[in-house]
C-alpha cells in the first residue's frame, strides 16, 4: 500500500508504516503524477485535492486532512469517486485558543488595558471559537457568540447578530472559508464593514485569511484612524500581500494551530478514521507519543491576577515570538511555507503541571495540569 503525505505533518511514520510505503511531499506542490498509484493521501490545508490533482488516483481509497477546515477539499468528488474522506475537527482548537489569549494578553500592554470588563465577539462558535470563548471569560471578559448556522440548527447557546458582535471592543473570527450560500464568508469582513469601525478596537483572525478583505484592510491601516489588529491568516497564502504587515500588531504565517499536541492530534485523529473505516485495531495511544515539555513543573504563589497568569501563559507560549519571526522574515522568497515548515516546537499549556496551593479552577479551565504544594 502506497500512503503519499504532507512532509510536514508529524507522526505519519509511527502511525501508518505498519500499512504500507510512506511517501512524503511538498503539501502545496503535489501532483496529479505523483499520486497516481497512491493508496492513502494525508494532507493539510495548503493542499487543494480536486479532480484535477486526483485525475490519474485509479487506486486512491482514503483522504485525510489534518485540520478542522474543508474547503480545500472537493468532498463532492471524493464522495462520487467513493474515496473514504475523513478530517480532524477540534484537533488544533486548544491550540488556537491559547494563541489568541497571548494574543490578547500582548495587547492588553501595549494599550494599557485590562480585560476583565471588555466586550468580546467571536464570529464562529465552532470547536475553535468555543475553545476561545472558555478561555477569555477565565479573564472576567464578556463573550458574545455570533454563529447564523448554529443559531438557526438549535444551538442552546446564546448568540447575538453579527453587526452586534462587530461592536464588541475585541472580536475574533473562526469560521471556514466558503463563497456560496447564505452564510458565505468569503470577505465577510468587508470595505464597507472595515469602514464602520472604531479605531481602538482589537480585530483579529485565525481562521482563512479571505475572510477578511486585506485590500480593503489595507486601505483602513493607511488612513489616520487605522485599526489594532492580530492577523494569522491573509489572503492568497503563500504570496500575501506584504505590504499590510507593518500595519498590523501581531502578525504570524497561519500557526496559531501549530503546538505540537496540536499538530500530533491532527494526525492521530485521522489514524484512528482510517483504522475505524477499514477495520484495524487501534494500538496506538497518543499520550504516549507525545514528549516531555522542557519545562513541565511550575511552583505558583501569587494571586490569580491577570499580571500573574500573563507571566505564566508567556512563559509558556508567548506570540511575540513568532511575530519577530515573520517580520524578520517575510521579505525573503518562500519563506511563509518555510516559516511553517521550520516550526520551532510550541507546547500546549497542558504540558506544564502547576503547584499551587491558590484557587486551582480557573488555571483547570484554561488548561493546565494543576497539582497541590
């Protein structure tokens, strides 16, 4: 059995060689030759698998995708063709979560504000923007849900429309990229939304960067009254549209997913589908993959306060990091794929196992493993 993978994606040896043959390539250069005698396929979202890039595939018989987005992938014709599809929902939503909270921590000090009180509207109540929702009211901020589709499928929750969301004093979208229908979100944020505003407030996206119109964003960022803003992700990945960066407070090449318990998830996830849908035993367990963080015991005697917890959440994962990174960087040809490529190892808060004799719950619904003194 051939099984053709995403040389980026992690665990694909350990999890599939009992298999077959693992054939690792360039995510975003794949070709219709190369997979034509493949038996599995194993990508991420920089790889759009259509009928064009499947067209010689006589053999395929599973795809899978390592991330909770879709819509590079034509389901449609996998499904005609009966090629077994399967995904990894939530797989990186922890690790998204916490990129927006050092996201937000980094911003509440550079305008010298505090949280606790501010309004913030999440476009996308899914795995991504429930995991950023759990997170940010740990900080005593309001949450206001903005999710059509949920809302009109009976979700319990409570949600607001999305012109209210868009009032909140930071708002953060986590929806999938689509152009059709009722609820499209291509450019969802658009010139004229762009527009209406306020300047101080925070906007950020680590979701598809066509949600946004980066044009139109520019334009706002070159006026006198330009917005704060975290962005991830930008339209037409890899060739973005650089001139936007210096306008931006935090920018990033489309990693807030990349911890490596999230990217090891991801392709966990789809072993289990494929053992699943063609009958092999499971044997493997994640938790025994994954290493030891470098650092994984923490002694905490202060207060809960937000100074306190933002001292912690950096020391574990602090977004400035990567925002040096790519600005140091994104002027120098191939470099967003190689800055995804070159991952430096970014562990998940969970990893470290806090001390603490103090209220253990709030560090619990963040994420960290909690012990007592």
């Amino acid at each position: 059995m051939k099984i053709v993978v995403d040389e980026n994606m992690p665990l694909t040896e350990t999890l599939f060689s009992e298999f077959g043959e693992i054939v690792p390539l360039p995510g975003r250069t794949m070709t219709a030759e190369q997979l034509a005698d493949a038996d599995i396929l194993l990508v991420r979202s920089v790889t759009k698998v259509n009928a064009g890039l499947l067209a010689k595939a006589e053999k395929l018989k599973f795809v899978g995708t390592a991330t909770i987005g879709t819509d590079h992938i034509d389901k449609n014709y996998l499904a005609g063709k009966g090629i077994r599809f399967a995904s990894a929902p939530g797989c990186n939503k922890i690790s998204v979560g916490e990129y927006i909270i050092s996201a937000l921590l980094v911003m509440a000090e550079k305008y010298q504000l505090s949280l606790a009180g501010l309004s913030l509207g999440i476009i996308g109540a899914g795995n991504t923007g429930s995991s950023v929702a759990e997170k940010a009211a740990e900080f005593g901020i309001t949450v206001k849900l903005c999710d059509p589709p949920k809302e009109q499928e009976g979700d319990p929750r409570s949600f607001v429309s999305y012109d209210e969301a868009l009032e909140c004093d930071l708002i953060s979208f986590h929806v999938p990229l689509s152009r059709d229908g009722e609820h499209a979100t291509y450019h969802l944020l658009d010139k004229k939304r762009i527009q209406s505003l306020r300047s101080e407030q925070i906007l950020l996206n680590a979701s598809r960067g066509e949600v946004w119109d980066n044009q139109a964003m520019l334009l706002r960022q070159q006026s006198a009254e330009p917005l704060r803003l975290v962005m991830d992700v930008w339209e037409n990945e890899p060739d973005i549209q650089q001139e936007l960066v210096p306008y931006t407070d935090i920018a990033t090449p489309h990693i807030a997913g990349y911890s490596l318990e999230g990217k090891y998830r991801g392709t966990y996830m789809l072993y289990e589908a494929f053992c699943q849908q063609f009958g092999y035993t499971v044997t493997k367990q994640l938790s025994q993959l994954l290493p030891v963080a470098d650092i994984n015991r923490l002694t905490l005697t202060a207060s809960l306060e937000e100074a306190v917890l933002k001292k912690l959440i950096h020391l574990v994962y602090d977004v400035r990091r990567d925002d040096a990174r790519f600005r140091h960087r994104i002027g120098l040809p191939g470099q967003f794929d190689e800055m995804r490529k070159r991952y430096p190892e970014r562990r998940e808060w969970s990893s470290v196992s806090v001390s603490t004799e103090l209220n253990h719950s709030v560090l619990m619904k963040l994420g960290f493993s909690v012990s007592d003194n």
